[in-house]
C-alpha cells in the first residue's frame, strides 16, 4: 500500500512523467480496478477499515491518530484484525511498515495479529534518521525501538524479502504499508539536514521547486522494490500461489499530488480525488491477464476476501463484502449503499450516484448530487434537479451515520 498516491500517479493509470514499469507490468498481467476507493480521505480511518473490515467510524477512528495530540489511543485491541484472522487459518503474518493505529507499545501490530513487525507507528517520519514530525525515534523491531540505517523503503522491501524467503514454504500474509509519496519529500540520495526530525527534513533540507522531482523519484524507488519483491516470489517459486494486491490509502495532496487528474479534489476531501485510487490485483494463472473491473471496492472488502481466498469464513460483523468473485471470474458485486465522512462533510455513493453534504455555519448546508457515470469529474450539480433522489439518498446517509457512530469516538479531528 502506498501513502497518498493519487490515481493518475502511475503508468497505467495515465502518468506521462512517472515511470512505473513494475506496476504497469502487474496491471497487464493481471486485474486493474477502474472504481476503487479508500474508506478514508486520510490515512488512520483508511488503515482502521483495512485491518478490521469495518466502517472506521465503528471502530471509533474517523481522523488522524496524530503524533502531537494522540500519543495515547489507538485501534481497540479487542477488534479482529485480518492479521488475526489469517493467522487463526493458519497463517504466518508479517508487517513491515507505516502503522498509525496507534503510538503506545500496548497498541503495537504484534498484539493485533501479527507475527513481526519493522517499521514506524507515527503518520510519517523522516526517511533516513526515521524521527517522526514531533520529534521521537520511530523505528521498531517488534516491540522494541531498533534502529536500521537506510532508506525507508528500501528497508522495508528487504525485510518483506527477507520474511518471503524465510517463509515460502508456508502459507503468509504480508503486509507492507510503504510512506511513498507522504513527505518529508525525500529521494534515495536525498539526505535529511540534521537529525531532528522531518520538520527540519521537510523545511531545510529541500527546495520548493525541486519537489516535483523528489516527488517522482521517490513513486519510481517504490515502483523498483515491488518489482524486488515480485522478483522474490518467482524465485521461490511460489509467484503462482500467491495473490498481490497494490493499492493507496487515499488521493494525492493538493500541493504536490498534481496528478489525480481527471478526477476533482485531493487528500482529506471527498471529492473522488480524495479517495478513488489505483488498486491492482496479481495472481499468475488465477488472475486473466489483461482484465480491467469496474466494480466498486473499498478498502474495508480486502479483509473479507483475504479470509475467503484463504478458505475461511469472515467473521460476523463485517461492513466490506468479499470480491473474490471479481478477482477470479471477473463476476459482480452486490448492490449496495457506500459511505464516507471526513470532519463536516460526508457524502453516499449508490450506484453512479454520489450525493455529498457539507455542513456549514449557517441554517443551510451545502448539497451537492452526481451522476458519476457521466461525470466523473464531479462538475456538474444536480441537487436541484434530483430532489427525490437527494431526499432517499440524505435518509440512507442518516440511518448509517446512526447505525456506526461509537458511543464514544477515539478521535474524530
């Protein structure tokens, strides 16, 4: 999973400056998904959906776990993991990565499912010295603060390589949450200033007008390590029985993502720029090559259809709907309502109809209605034209905002 990519950031889908041949080429020989979206417009709500299958809302994650205001709360422990449930059927489970469900130790990845962990807690980190925005050391080996001097991602793909290798002759889940595109923007050769934080990395050490470059640079280095880790699985002879999914946690930023194109809006709004991103799914010889979908999926279906490929029923409970069905037979999902609330805004997706609410300071709130089929760009409103449609659409948005708001939120700025 990547860190704010936006859905034009890639080769395949539409980039004309970032090369991405490795992603290009797992969009070729397997399933690229046209219509898929990230539960959340920012990251903790996105990662809350995925690891638990649920509505982020229901597990009391609708912001950002931030390293300056929420150092100590984090994804209830008693919530199923899809770590947890892998390794119930059987399965070693591996992270290496970006976490950010939670900065105290007692809500570290190892006590939500899985069997190791490398990487960092905080929402980002400088990519070399791996200090957090706040300040703190962020690099942990399991439960323990361990330093490992290098590139981020570089980093985590050797120990994604090195878990493959270890364990290729049992069945594994792997997860690897990359911090490409996130700033600090910072490139394979692209120190930091001094070691104090991104803060210092991201305001010193980089020129304004340089970033575009980093930008690219840094998708292209990711691009290079999942070729490594495809690599890996053909060499331990198991590319076949294995299934990868690649996908982003939402759109790009405004400032610097300029590539969400053709849709409207960026990062933490809910536009489709702010949560339409690429997805791919890989399977040599399950997967057709070649086949495009345009079902609609979210994040919170990953969980389900993991379970389901690994012969597993889901647990009860689950807001995402397995697509495995889409995955192996290119077949359909079933109609359903889809929701999304960041801050005031919230919007419902039914069908090609997208139905966004914006809460204003004043009696009235903004309504906005589209036909996504015809306008994906989100241009042209028609709220004042659909009032029926409006009217049932609000009521589905009500009774869920009912039914999944926890009593008490752990966070919702």
């Amino acid at each position: 999973m990547a860190d704010d990519l936006g859905y034009g950031d890639i080769g395949c889908y539409g980039s004309q400056t970032i090369h991405t041949p490795n992603l290009d080429r797992l969009a070729s020989e397997g399933m690229k998904f046209n219509d898929y979206h990230s539960n959340g417009a920012v990251c903790s709500p996105t990662r809350a959906a995925l690891i638990t299958g649920k509505y982020q809302q229901r597990v009391g994650i609708e912001g950002v776990i931030t390293a300056a205001h929420h150092r100590n709360v984090g994804l209830d422990l008693k919530e199923i993991t899809m770590a947890e449930a892998l390794k119930k059927a059987g399965y070693i489970t591996g992270m290496f990565g970006k976490w950010h469900l939670g900065y105290p130790e007692k809500y570290n990845p190892v006590h939500q499912g899985f069997d190791e962990f490398r990487g960092y807690v905080a929402g980002n980190i400088d990519y070399f010295s791996h200090i957090d925005q706040e300040g703190y050391f962020d690099w942990w080996k399991n439960t323990v603060l361990e330093d490992d001097k290098g590139y981020s991602t570089d980093l985590l793909t050797n120990y994604g390589i090195d878990f493959i290798n270890r364990h290729k002759n049992e069945p594994f889940f792997l997860y690897l949450p990359y911090e490409v595109p996130h700033y600090p923007y910072q490139g394979r050769h692209i120190k930091p200033f001094r070691k104090v934080g991104v803060k210092a990395a991201h305001n010193k050490t980089i020129q304004e007008d340089s970033i575009p470059g980093i930008y690219k640079e840094m998708i292209e280095v990711m691009d290079e390590d999942i070729g490594r880790i495809i690599r890996a699985l053909k060499n331990a002879h198991i590319s076949e029985n294995t299934l990868v999914f690649f996908c982003s946690d939402n759109g790009g930023v405004k400032k610097y993502g300029k590539h969400n194109k053709p849709l409207r809006g960026w990062k933490a709004q809910l536009y489709e720029g702010g949560h339409r991103v690429p997805a791919i799914a890989w399977w040599p010889g399950k997967i057709p090559a070649g086949t495009r979908t345009d079902e609609t999926i979210l994040s919170m279906d990953i969980f389900p259809t993991l379970i389901n490929i690994a012969g597993r029923t889901p647990p009860e409970g689950l807001d995402g709907i397995s697509f495995k069905n889409v995955l192996l037979q290119n077949g359909n999902m079933p109609d359903r309502s889809l929701f999304w609330r960041f801050h005031h805004v919230k919007a419902i997706r039914h069908g090609d109809w997208k139905l966004i609410i914006q809460e204003t300071k004043t009696a009235q709130n903004k309504i906005e209605l589209y036909n996504l089929k015809d306008d994906l760009s989100e241009i042209n409103n028609l709220a004042d034209k659909k009032t029926d449609l409006v009217i049932m659409l609000q009521e589905k948005l009500n009774k869920w905002e009912k039914e999944v708001t926890k009593e008490v939120m752990i966070l919702s700025q």
